[in-house]
C-alpha cells in the first residue's frame, strides 16, 4: 500500500512521540544537495540531516559500498573480528588528531559523548566534569547533564551529578570551577545548536594549558564540527590544539548511523573488559559506509571544498546582510554558517519551505546553514535568491 502525503502525517502525528517540532513536508528522495517531497517538489537541502551527508544525499560510492556489504554480512558484534571494521578504523586512526589513536565505536553524538564521560571518569578516578554554557551535547542522561538549555535539563533531574556550567570563552570562569575532583572539561570547538558560536582565538589553547597544568582530560565534541565541516579536518585545528579525547557522529557514518568515541590509548585502555559496549556499534554495514566517506573525503577534497564554498556562501550572506537591516549578524566558519535575526525566524524558515529551500534554526532567532559540501555555486546564489525573496515578501522590520 502506498501513503499518500495525509496518510504519512496521520500516522506519524498519531503514533510518534511528540519530541520534534514537525515540518509538515514529507521527504521522500534526496541526491547530492537537493531532496524532493512526496508531490515530487525540489528543495536545496541546507540541513543533511542535520549536519549528517557531507558528500550529498546518495552518493554513488556510499551507496556501491552499502549494496556490497548487504550482499556478505551485515552485524557482527563487537565481541567477534570483522575486516570492513577493521579497514574503517585503519582510515580513520590514519587522520584523527596525532596521539589519539584508540576508538569505541557507536551509533550516535549522544553515544559519543556518553562514553567519552565514563571513560574520563575512569582514567582520572574522578566525577566532576566542567561545560559550557550554551552548549549542546545530546539528549541520553549523561550527555543531558552535560547540555546547556533548562528546558531540556530540567524536567529529568536529578541528572548525573558533578557537572558544572561556565561561561563559553571565559577562561578565569572554568579556572574558578575546577576542584579536585574535576576530571575533564567537555566543550564544542565552535557551538553548534547554541547559535553557531566561535569562541575567542585563544580559549581553546588556554583550555589545554589549564588541563595540562591541573592534571585534567580535554573533551572535543566534533560531533558537528568534524570531517571538514568549519573548513579544517577537525575544527580543533582552528585553535592549534590536541585533545585528550574526541568526539564524532553525524557525517562519520556516510549517511548510516555512527558515533566514534577516539582517545589517547592510555585513556581508553582504562576501561575494564565489559565496562563499556553496545549491540550495533560497529556492525559491517555501517563500518562500509563510513569507510567509502573516508574515501571521498580524501578523493574529493571535501576539506577544501567546505573551506572555499563556505567562504563563498558567508560573502553571500554578508552581501544579503548588507541589504537587510532585520539581519543582526553572519557568523561560522566553512560550511557550518548562521544568520541571526531581530526576531522570531519561524516564518522565515516556514516560508523558505514554501520557496523550496531548507534550512535549520539555533535557538528563536538564528538560522543555520550546514550543507552538504558538494553544494554548488548556482546552490548558493539560489539560495540566497530564496531568502531574499522571503525578506521581501515578508516585509519584516527592524520592529519585529
Ligand atoms: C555537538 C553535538 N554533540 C552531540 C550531539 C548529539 O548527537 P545525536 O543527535 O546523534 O545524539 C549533537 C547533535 O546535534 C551535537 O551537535
């Protein structure tokens, strides 16, 4: 039985819970930077599922390496040998940060994070873990307890207990913080759900002092910034810092679903046999996927593609800044990139929809833009052509 467009959002509204803030468009076929709904309408596709396809929606090689997999095998526990994991983990050891060479492979950010918290707690002996404010970690207890917003905090607590909140970019703040039973500080690179945040030149570097100096591990959560995203392999390079231990998802599993824990050896070797696992982490399917994406971020140079278009899409936006008062700022770096507002976007993301262009928001009054990196020229001028268009229509002012 095929569903038509009213079947799908019955269904979904009536049986779904009701944790996402719905579109009502129904995606049905996506290729490279654009998706089509289920009346066969195109949109530029500014979202990949939030940060995930950064060599565009089925790509030819992810998709031989999925077909192939699907043909020999596609689980296999962790607690067995597997050659399409162990190729994948090679490519990935060969690029993540010199030093952190041992991995715990999941399913997603959240999962990152999480064994990132425990594997921290255990190697240093201690539970207290300093955050940022503003910052965006995933929705499990223990990433919860590490994520800024109340609104998502609050109605779960009593969360893990030891985290503690500072400023983004005050380094005197996360001093103040550190006790004696401080373990490790977790931060993002450049805070993606927090509003597209770049934090001051120097603080990434005087994070790593103050851990080096007071005995404590560095968390990076490249869950969003990874694989090229703000035009550097790892947006930690931006601040010429190494952590202790990082943190990926979203793009790692060539569009299938991935998170990748990777640390010091000493550090992950702390854990105990059992202390940590999971059922699907690592299963041959995913493992394929994820190893052709390394393959096409290398072949491709999707590293350099995200720097130069993403400089190419912020001049644009500057431009279209520059014309539209209602714009208080562009920010990002690469293709990680935010428009913010003098008020609610809701409309603006609703109404750019309608004009066939999807984009995510960061909070009630900033649009964010994580597209995939094989985004054209032609994308980008119509993109802002759309946005443009939707400034103009809705005859928005300062006032709004
Ligand atoms: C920086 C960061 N960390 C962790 C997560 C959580 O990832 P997931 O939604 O895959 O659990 C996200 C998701 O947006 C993220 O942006």
């Amino acid at each position: 039985m095929e569903l038509n467009e009213e079947d799908v959002f019955r269904i979904e509204d009536n049986s779904l819970a009701r944790t996402y803030m719905k579109r009502r468009i129904v995606i049905t076929r996506g290729k490279g930077s654009r998706v089509w709904d289920i009346h066969g309408r195109e949109y530029i596709d500014c979202t990949t599922g939030y940060g995930v396809g950064l060599a565009g929606h089925l790509h030819p090689k992810i998709m031989d390496a999925i077909r192939q997999q699907l043909e020999r095998l596609t689980v296999c526990h962790g607690s067995f040998y597997n050659d399409v994991r162990a190729t994948f983990v090679e490519k990935l050891i060969r690029i993540t940060p010199n030093g952190l060479n041992r991995m715990f492979i999941s399913n997603s950010g959240t999962e990152a994070i999480e064994c990132a918290l425990k594997v921290a707690r255990k190697f240093t002996g201690k539970p207290g873990i300093v955050a940022m404010m503003k910052s965006f970690h995933g929705k499990t207890m223990g990433s919860l307890s590490a994520t800024w917003n109340t609104k998502y905090r609050e109605p779960f607590e009593p969360l893990v207990p030891g985290f503690t909140f500072v400023p983004y970019g005050k380094i005197d703040r996360v001093r103040e913080a550190i006790s004696e039973n401080t373990a490790a500080i977790i931060a993002e690179p450049i805070q993606g759900e927090g509003g597209v945040n770049i934090p001051p030149p120097a603080f990434f570097r005087e994070l790593r002092e103050t851990c080096d100096e007071k005995g404590l591990l560095l968390i990076a959560d490249e869950v969003q910034t990874g694989f090229g995203r703000t035009g550097k392999l790892w947006a930690c390079e931006h601040w010429h810092v190494k952590p202790d231990i990082i943190t990926l998802a979203k793009p790692v599993g060539g569009s299938l679903p991935m998170g990748v824990t990777v640390a010091r050896d000493d550090i992950m070797s702390s854990f105990a046999m059992g202390e940590h696992s999971t059922t699907f982490g690592g299963n041959p399917l995913t493992c394929a996927a994820a190893s052709a994406f390394l393959d096409i971020l290398k072949e491709e140079k999707l590293v350099e593609q995200a720097e130069i278009k993403g400089a190419e899409f912020k001049a644009r936006l500057d431009d279209l800044k520059s014309r539209n008062p209602v714009i208080r700022e562009t920010r990002g770096l690469g293709l990680m990139l935010a428009v913010e507002f003098r008020f609610d976007i809701l409309n603006i993301l609703l109404q750019s929809a309608n004009n066939g262009l999807l984009i995510l928001d960061a909070g009630r009054n900033i649009l964010r833009f994580l597209p995939p990196f094989v985004i054209t020229s032609e994308d980008i001028t119509q993109t802002i052509a759309i946005l443009d268009r939707v400034l103009k229509e809705g005859k928005y002012s300062v006032r709004d």
